[in-house]
C-alpha cells in the first residue's frame, strides 16, 4: 500500500481516537456520579475489575467503608454504580423496560445459552410460565424423592466400604443427583449421572468443563473481557475447543430431548393429554395449543434455547445451595440436630411437597442458608435510558452535599449485590452475620423492604424478571435434604476457613489450599447414630 493512501487511513484513525477521547473525557466530566464516594486505585485498563474478580469480601469492606451506595470503577475505568439501597433496588428490578442485563451479560449469556429464558426481555421471560406453576411442580415429588433415596443409598454404599465413615465431596455428587433430577423432571429423560451405565455421562462432563474446572474460571473472566472489548474477539481462545465441544454437547443433547418430547406429545394423540409431566413436555403441549395467540408461540430454536437454561440453571444453583445448607449444618451441630429432630416427624418415605412445605424449622434452615450463602452473590442491570434511582436514606457525596436521589445516566452499569443486602445490619440486626434459623420465627421489619418474590430474600430476585423455576428448586432442595439429613451426620472435613468460594456471580465452594482442583465440598459423612 502506497503512503498516499496511507496518509488518510492513518488520519481517519487518529482522528477517531481523538473522537472517542474527547468523547470519553466528557462523559467522565459531567458524569452525575463523579462525585459519589468509591474506592481509590482502579487502573486506567482494569478499573477495580481484578479486586473485584479476586476479592469476594471486596465489596463488603467498601460497604462499610463509604455505605450503600457508591462507585466503583469497571474495564477502561468506567464508572459503575453500587448500590444496597433497597428503595433503589426495587426501582431497578420493577423497570425492567429501564434496566436490562446489558450488552456484555448478553453476549456472555448468549454464548452459552442462545436465545434462553436467561437472555430473554420484557415479554419474552412470560412465555415459560405454563411448565412452573405449583401444580405442574407438585407432580414431580417421586422424581425427587426417587434421586435423593439413590444418592442416600450410594453414600451409604460408600461409607460401609470405608468402614463406617468417609470423606465425600459432597458438592460433585450433587451436582449429579440434579442433573439426574433435572433429566426425568425436565425432559423425562434420565443422564444417569448418579450411576453410569457403560461410559461416562458426557452432559455432566460438558458442564464440568464449562464451570468446574480450574481452567474454567479462568476462561469465564477472559469472555467478560473480550465481551467488554470486541476487538479481542480476534485473539485465539484459551481452552476454545474444550469449550466448543462442551457447548456442541449441550446443544446436540437440547435437539434429541426436543425431538422425543415432541414424538412422544404428538404419540399421546392429542396437545392435552396429561401425557408428560416433565417440564420441556408440558412447555411442547402449551405451545403447541389452538388456545395459544400467535404471538406467543415459541419455534422450535426458542424452545430448543431453553434446555441448555434449564439443564444447567436447573440444577446448578440447586446443587450449589443444597452444598452451602450441609456446610451450614457441618459447622452446627446443635442446628443439625433439631433439624433431623423434624424430618424424623414425617413416616412417609416419599413426602409431597405440602408435607415438606410443612416443615418450618426445614424452612427457616433454607432462608438461612440462602440468606448467609446466597447461591449466587451478584447480579448486573444496566440502564437503556437516562433515569433517576429514589434512595430510602440520603447520602452525602464528598464535597459534602446530601442527595436523596441519584441521577443516572444511559449506559451505566449497576451491580446488584444480594450478598451485601442480605448481611445488612440494618435490615438483620446486629448478628446479622451469624447463621441462625430462629430469625425466621420473627422476622425483621425492615426486610419487608427488600426486593423479593420468596422470604424476603433477593436470591430469587424480583419484578417481571425473577426467577421462574424458584418453586422447582426449593422443592428439590427439601426433598436432598429429607433423605440426606435424616441419614447422615455431615462434619467439617477442613479446618474453620478453608472453605471459600470464587468472587464469579455463582458461589462455587471452594478449597483455599487446594485451588486447581476447582469447586468441591468435602466433608465427613457417617450414618446416623442412634441417641
């Protein structure tokens, strides 16, 4: 290329760059939030991005350190806001049309998941409701109560083989009860991921290579940075075949489970029959419906963009709140005790759901548990429209002056943070901090505030937007733990502390010294003894 052409390409460039500079320093300049409190020491490329991405008590320490709102700093030292104030909170998750999961949370969630339930706006989240009301859940206990009895049974296999006590990771075989419950309650199809028949399961493989790995955190905070700058795109992916090949799994999967579900619907002889209590059927009859308006009928690759949600959202939040309820229980004993004291008051085997739902002290470990160990620790909206967020309390900004609103401008990113709000003084008490199950006997008046769709609780969020399979998970997590608790007596296999989890949005527990060996729960199993 000859440098008269050059000399204009080179001078569209720069003079680009000088655009987005400028551009760049206004926006910095009059941003209404440049005079929020924040943290200090973000980089010019980074921002805060690799404390945040390092640190999971980050973000606590800044609570207590400039309050319940204030900005951090994101990729190329973008101004975010932070903010625990739940009359905020609520304005943010009810203006769904205002606050969506942005253009980077898309990329990423489209990566893995298509045009799912999880990427979905506005209307589009509606259209899954038909497979998660309560009657279509409560058909499903004997799917549950069946996994939960098998995985009770292969611990006990395992610790009679190790003399009457083992160490288990507590965490990889439930990930594979879920999957297994997820298979016979979604899809009416059974992974055997509990007990492998000829080869290993290559879904539970897949997924292990997506999130579990050592190598996959380090593959899920590079996406957030190639999603935030798409030029990176260019560059080779690390561990991209691995991940390819895991994501062609879950789709080749997602096609078969369509393809029977339909055959099977079709096979019944008629769109409502009550063929198919699993959910992928009763989301096929639905749709395919004469009752259904246009409009709301999904195709075949909308439907087909929900297994891969349903696979791994159905079990993976369940697995990893179920893991936290027996970490809770291996560090209280006492609670451990009067919790199998009341599973123990039920005869039957196989309860339903309104017999586990009866249970108050089971529920009140749940909140408890989803309250200190929020299965998942953040979540992220960003606004599409310039707006204005009330606050419940005024801040002071530091030249000083109070605010009791905070302006927002069009494109600002907005981190939720359930861990914050649900360790807040304020709203818990002094002891907030502390696992303790009897709050639930009274609960606080100011958690009425909190944003919720379940216990006063953000782990199921809230609004338009909440989560549509919350009935679907506390149930499983009852029915774990009505076999699991009424067998076994669960110890903490680690010294106090060693048990942590990543500061990625899903709270995978983790081994402090034992890094590389990716998410796992250990701890130490024996049967229950008689008194």
């Amino acid at each position: 290329m000859s440098p008269p052409i050059l000399i204009p390409i080179i001078g569209s460039l720069a003079s680009y760059l000088l655009f987005r500079l400028a551009e760049a320093l206004y926006v910095e300049l009059a941003s209404p939030l440049r005079n929020l409190p924040g943290p200090n020491g973000g980089s010019l490329l980074y921002g805060h991005f690799r404390q945040l991405e390092k640190d999971v008590d980050i973000t606590h320490k800044w609570c207590q350190e400039f309050g319940r709102n204030f900005q951090v700093r994101g990729l190329l030292n973008k101004r975010e806001l932070f903010t625990a104030d739940t009359r905020a909170l609520n304005h943010i998750l009810v203006n769904d049309s205002i606050y969506q999961k942005g253009p980077i949370a898309q990329k990423i969630l489209s990566h893995f998941l298509g045009n799912s339930v999880l990427v979905a706006e506005m209307d589009e989240h509606k259209r899954m409701n038909p497979a998660f009301g309560v009657a279509q859940i409560r058909q499903l206990a004997e799917i549950f109560n069946d996994k939960s009895a098998q995985l009770r049974d292969i611990w006990l296999r395992q610790i009679a083989a190790e003399h009457g006590v083992a160490r288990i990771d507590t965490y990889a075989w439930l990930r594979k009860a879920t999957l297994d419950i997820i298979g016979q309650a979604g899809f009416h199809y059974d992974f055997n991921a509990l007990e492998p028949k000829g080869e290993p399961n290559e879904l539970d493989e897949a997924i292990t290579h997506l999130f579990h790995s050592s190598a996959a955190r380090r593959r899920a905070v590079f996406r957030f940075i190639r999603a935030s700058f798409p030029l990176l795109s260019l560059l080779p992916d690390p561990g991209g075949k691995v991940q390819r090949d895991a994501h062609e799994t879950l789709l080749r999967v997602s096609h078969k489970l369509l393809s029977d579900s339909k055959a099977a619907v079709k096979a019944s002889g008629s769109e409502t029959s009550a063929t198919g209590r699993d959910l992928l059927s009763i989301l096929v009859k639905a749709n395919m419906s004469d009752d259904i308006p246009d409009h709301q009928r999904l195709s075949d690759a909308d439907v087909i963009a929900q297994v891969p949600t349903f696979l791994i959202a159905g079990h993976e939040t369940t697995s990893t709140a179920t893991a936290w309820v027996l970490h809770a229980l291996s560090l209280h004993p006492a609670i451990q005790t009067k919790l199998r004291g009341e599973l123990q008051t039920l005869r039957s085997e196989c309860p339903t759901m309104d017999e586990l739902n009866s249970l108050p002290y089971l529920e009140h470990v749940i909140r408890e548990t989803m309250r200190v160990y929020p299965p998942v620790l953040f979540t992220i909206r960003t606004a599409m429209t310039d707006d204005v967020l009330p606050l419940s309390k005024p801040y002071v900004d530091r030249t000083g002056k109070l605010y009791s609103t905070i302006s927002i401008p069009k494109g600002t990113a907005m981190r939720i943070p359930v861990s914050e709000v649900h360790s807040d003084t304020a709203i818990w008490g002094d002891d907030a901090h502390e696992f303790r199950p009897e709050r639930w006997d009274c609960v606080p008046e100011a958690a009425s505030a909190v944003p919720s769709v379940w216990a006063n609780l953000l782990t199921f969020l809230a609004g338009t937007h909440n989560c549509i399979g919350f009935r679907f998970s506390l149930f499983e997590m009852k029915a774990l733990l009505f076999a699991l608790v009424r067998a076994f007596e669960f110890e903490a296999a680690l010294p106090p502390g060693e048990i942590s989890c990543a500061a990625a949005p899903v709270r995978r527990p983790l081994v402090r010294s034992e890094p590389k060996a990716g998410s796992q729960l250990p701890l130490v199993v024996r049967p229950v003894r008689s008194s």
